[in-house]
C-alpha cells in the first residue's frame, strides 16, 4: 500500500512579491522541483506571499506548524535570508524552532512535528538547495510526525539510503566534493557548531499538546535559593542605554550616565552674604567708623556698578555683587542713617558704628561656592525628587545631561477566570477580580518608571501568544501574573518556550510566598515606526497568580533587574535593614520565607515590626500596610519577640 503523500507549504518573503504577486518566480520553480524530482510523494498544500515582516512570516509558519490533524509536514520559506536591511528571514524563524539541524541552510529544523527549512530568495539558488536535500526530506518529516523509529531504521542505513536514492560512494564522493567546494570558496576552519549541554539536562516545559494526562507531575526546573535566582537574573539583566534628556523635572529618577563638571565659578563675582554697606577696609588706613555719603547702590540684578572711592560707601544687598575696590560688606544693623538726599528719596549720609570690619567681611569669592572645573555629580548617581542634583545641573548650566534610558513595563494578567476588577455586578462562579495587574502597575510606576497596561489574556495558547508578541514590541521588561504552575492551563512556560522561542532561565525558586516564579529571556526583531529593525532580548518575569506572591516576588525579583537596567550602581534591590520582631515567628522548614510586615518606631528610634497577620499566599489583606518583608530563614526553628532579625524595607519610612 502506497504511503500517503507529505503535504509542503511555501512560503514567498518579499516586499516586492508583497505587492506584486506576478512577479514571484522562486514559487513556481520550486513547485515544479517537488513535481519533477520528488518522486510523488508531495503535495503541496498552500502557497503564500508575504512582506519582510516578522511578525507576518512567523504567524504563517506558526499557522502551518500547530495541531496534530492540521499541521504540514514541510515548510520552506525563500527569500529574507541574505544581509540586506529588509532581510529578517533566519531571525524570524529561529525562535519558533524547537530542535535546530545546525549546518544545513540559513535556519532549519523542527517545529512540533514540521520540519522547517529557509531557502534563498534567488530562484536558481532555492532550487539547488532544495534539491540538494530533497531526498532525504522525506525521512526527517516521518521522523518529525513521530513514526515509529526502529520501524523507519529497519534494514539499516543501506535501506535508508538506498530508498532516499543515495548511496554510501555517492554519499563520500558528495563529502569530498563539499569539502572541496567549501574550502576553495571559504577558505575557513570548518568548525562544527556544538552544544554544551546534554539535550536531558535542559528543561523543558510541558507540551499542551500532549493533554492534561501527559503533563509532567513534577517541575523539570531545578529549584534555585534567592541568592541563585537573583545571581541568574542580574548575569542576564542587559547593560544600560546611555541617552541625553533635558533638565527639567522629568529627569527625576534617572541615574546619570557622565560626571557633571563644572564649566564656571559660582559665583561668578564676588557677591554680598548680607544686606549693608559695601566699603573699603585699608589695614593701617582710615577707620571704617564715622559717616560716609552713599555713592551708589548694588542690587541683585545684572547692571554696571561704578568704582567705589576711599571715604565713599555702597548700600548692597544680599547676593548682589560688590563695587570695584570694596573689600567687605558692613551689616545694616551695624550703621545709623543721618541724613537724605534734598527730594528725600534716597539715603545721603550713614553712619558706620563699628571700627572692627575686616578685609573680606560677609563677601563671598569668586568660586567659593563651586570651581571651575570642579566634579559636581559623579556618574552612577540618581536625580532625585529631593532637589539637590537639580539644583547643581541648574548652577552649573546645564540645559541637557547624559542618562541611562529607564525600560518601560508591561503589565499582563493571565487565567480565564479573571475579570476586570471594576466590572460591575456580582461574581459568577469560577469568577476572581484582578487584583494582580492594578497592584503590580502601582509598584512599578512607584518605583519610577513608565508601565503599560498589556490586558489579561486567557488560558488559551493563541491568546497568550498574541498578547506576548504584542508586548515584545512595545515593552523592554514583561511582568505576567498567573499561569506557572503545574495545571493543565498554565500555558507561560510552553509559550515563553515552545511559541516564543525563549530560554527560561529558572522556573522554581525555594522560598515563600513565590515558588514557581519564572524567569525567561525571549528574543524578538524590533520594528521602528520608521521601518528599521533590531534584534533585542526581553526581559520576562512570570509571577505566580496568588496576590501575595506576586507583589513579593516583584519587589525580591523584578525591582533588582530594573535598577541595573536603569544605570544604578549594585547593590540592587530594596534596602535591608535590621528590625526587632513585636511578636514571635517560626520559620519554615525548607524553604526561606518573606513575611509581610508594618514597621513603627520606639522613642529610641528602635524599630519593629509587626506582622499584617496571615501569611497564606492569596490572602490579599496581607499586603495592607505591609512596609516591610522579615527575611525568615529556611531552619524550621521559632524567633522570639524582641529578637533583632534582617528585613527589606518597602516603599520607605513613611508613617514611622
């Protein structure tokens, strides 16, 4: 009995193609390579044309490569694969492959049970690599469905060889042929690619196809502490962008990325500390005491100030500068006004009381509050909302300064039981208000940066894929909520994984509240508003779906990764400090615990805290008031009140 025909799907990637379907000549060609040299056993199911969009090639090859009944056995994609601009053909496929054939083309291998393989856009050119491997496709697909392997390997490799129409002196003549080839073109080391990792040691999630029988009853992630979760995160955390932003008050929060110098003295003249009199001071001269006629007036204000005379005086005021000669400032209530001048508008004679002033006398030099040149703000330090690095950008003149850009955030919320916490009406059965995406949004906006609300997505896995793609291309950093755990719909992991083609770097971390934590980095092409793309790795922290732990696990995880991101000099994360317990606690047994507190201070300055009651991951009323987390370690044992333990402080010392 004839076996049944492999179904193929093409895929055309070109702008012009895009535009101009007629123009396609790489179709045609290579639907009459499987007519005249694949033996029948093809057919091709579907044709398709699209742009040099990533997101469009990858829901086409993604459409053609889900579902058991609908899925083809071969997809071939030609063009994109070259190193023009427009060119995003391997960076598009890559991710969606789940075993890579390393040395074949541009990008090959096995997408569930599809084989994938991306051909040149010259139609010579995809012709000849198609062929070159047409006739041991067949194999690799039957492999890919999942045939039986020792049915398929039955007669050796003669067999294989001899029905793929090779044969072993074809195949050595081929390898020398290929190695000549290669050499005389390339002239190169042939180096292998080579894993260093065994294919079990790697974690893998849980196929959704497989159905819910078949789901792992354990986690396949090894469990990591705190400590080796954090480590993980800060060596994959990516360096800050430098960019330069104006001074104004929407530099707050940012971390600066140059030392700020100083271009002039401040100040810049020699300036009066006081309002009074400027005078002359001669040692061994004239006495300062006595009545002198005011010559001039100095204000605070930009102006020509004429040359002060021995025996003359100069009402001043605070912060103005003094006239040439005048060496000190005499305080106005250390002088008596004698007389006016005749339209009795102005002062004419004062009266200096006192014949102690000395040379320098409530003057401030120049540059004796900042030098030239001096270093004012060093690199590493943050503009707070406190004033003071504004104050200094703004003395010194500053109109732009260099900053490390601050990533912005996108919020998403998962589960089919989830509806918008304002919807109104009561709940149905099954039914859980979010709570997770307002709250996680509020932190993240109070830790200073800009958050972008991605939604909830259902515990569908086209639903989840959609609402991540969408979100690596406006986001830097994805915080999810739900989904990672160890139900039939917690579809993070197999998505981050399998759709997305991310490495999830930890999936279990021991501590409470937060154990299935999840941290991955997904790779994506960015695509500018002006058409210009990039490659980028995003940032993605898959929280558990139990209010407490996700706010926990935020503040433990998230928050250490946005502060390197953002330029701030290490240690990250929230400040620890040192509390004395109001009441006893005890201590789990296996894992560290990071129990909600309130902290108030003694008369003495002392500080306790006090626990906001229990502890249970989902209980929300835990999080109210909590301004601490009490670092409970893994030893099983009861501290006492009084005791003095180590806690992370949260949001401040407000209130205390």
């Amino acid at each position: 009995m004839d076996s049944p025909r492999l179904e193929v799907a093409l895929l055309i990637i070109s702008d012009t193609a895009w535009q101009h379907p007629t123009t396609d000549e790489a179709g045609p060609v290579l639907a009459d390579a499987f007519a005249s040299h694949g033996d029948g056993r093809w057919k091709i199911r579907e044709s398709k044309i699209v742009p040099d969009d990533v997101n469009m090639i990858q829901r086409e090859v993604c459409a053609w490569s889900e579902g058991d009944d609908t899925a083809v056995n071969l997809v071939l994609t030609t063009g994109g694969t070259g190193f023009a601009l427009a060119d995003w053909t391997p960076e598009a496929i890559g991710p969606l492959i789940h075993r890579h054939a390393p040395g074949l083309v541009p990008v090959a291998g096995a997408r569930h049970k599809t084989i994938i393989v991306t051909l040149p856009g010259s139609p010579k050119g995809a012709k000849e690599n198609l062929l070159a491997i047409l006739r041991l496709l067949p194999h690799a697909c039957q492999q890919a469905a999942g045939q039986d392997s020792r049915a398929l390997h039955a007669g050796g490799v003669g067999k294989l060889e001899q029905e793929a129409g090779v044969s072993g002196k074809e195949r050595d003549s081929d390898r020398h042929h290929n190695h000549h080839h290669n050499h005389h073109h390339h002239h190169g080391n042939h180096t292998v690619p080579k894993a260093h990792t065994r294919p079990e040691d790697r974690p893998v999630s849980n196929d959704p196809r497989a159905g819910p029988s078949n789901r792992y009853r354990e986690s396949p992630y090894p469990i990591l502490s705190v400590d080796e979760a954090l480590k993980c995160i800060f060596d994959n955390t990516p360096i800050a962008d430098s960019v330069t932003r104006p001074v104004d008050t929407s530099l707050v929060g940012y971390i600066l990325a140059e030392d700020v110098q100083a271009k002039e003295p401040v100040p810049a003249f020699r300036a009066s500390i006081v309002d009074g009199y400027a005078v002359i001071v001669s040692p061994g001269g004239p006495s300062t005491k006595g009545v002198f006629p005011v010559a001039s007036v100095a204000h605070a204000a930009p102006a020509q100030i004429p040359e002060l005379h021995q025996g003359q005086i100069a009402r001043i005021t605070t912060g103005a500068p003094l006239p040439p000669n005048a060496n000190a400032v005499v305080m106005v209530e250390d002088t008596a006004l004698k007389a006016m001048t005749d339209d009795g508008r102005e002062e004419k004679l004062v009266e200096i009381l006192s014949d102690a002033i000395k040379t320098g006398e409530n003057v401030r030099e120049v540059g004796s509050d900042i030098r030239d040149g001096d270093i004012m703000l060093r690199k590493g330090e943050e503009v707070t909302a406190d004033g003071g690095e504004m104050g200094v950008l703004a003395s010194v003149g500053r109109a732009e300064v260099t900053v490390y850009r601050k990533p912005v955030i996108g919020v998403l919320s998962t589960g089919d039981e989830i509806i918008t916490h304002e919807r109104p009406g009561p709940l149905r059965v099954g039914e859980v208000r979010d709570c997770n995406r307002p709250t996680l949004m509020v932190a993240v906006s109070g830790w200073g940066y800009d958050v972008v609300d991605l939604g909830i997505a259902t515990d569908k896995a086209d639903s989840l894929e959609e609402h991540l793609r969408h979100a690596l291309q406006a986001v830097d950093v994805i915080i999810t909520s739900g989904g990672v755990s160890m139900g039939e719909l917690d579809l993070l992991k197999p998505t981050l994984e399998r759709s997305l083609g991310g490495t999830i770097h930890f999936g279990r971390v021991a501590m409470k509240p937060g154990k299935p934590t999840t941290f991955a980095i997904v790779p994506c092409v960015i695509e500018s508003p002006t058409g210009s793309r990039s490659s980028a790795n995003k940032l993605v922290f898959s929280l558990p779906g139990n209010p407490a732990s996700a706010l926990v696990t935020a503040n433990l995880f998230v928050l250490p990764a946005l502060q390197k991101m953002s330029g701030k000099p290490a240690p990250w994360g929230l400040p620890r400090m040192k509390v004395s317990l109001g009441e006893q606690v005890k201590c789990d047994q296996e894992r560290s615990e990071y129990h909600r507190v309130s902290l108030r201070a003694d008369e003495d300055g002392k500080l306790w805290a006090y626990s906001t009651g229990g502890q249970r991951s989902s209980r929300v009323g835990s999080l109210k008031g909590a301004q601490g987390l009490l670092c409970l370690p893994a030893t099983g044992a009861v501290i006492g009140k009084g005791e003095t333990i180590d806690a992370l402080l949260m949001g401040g010392l407000r209130g205390l």
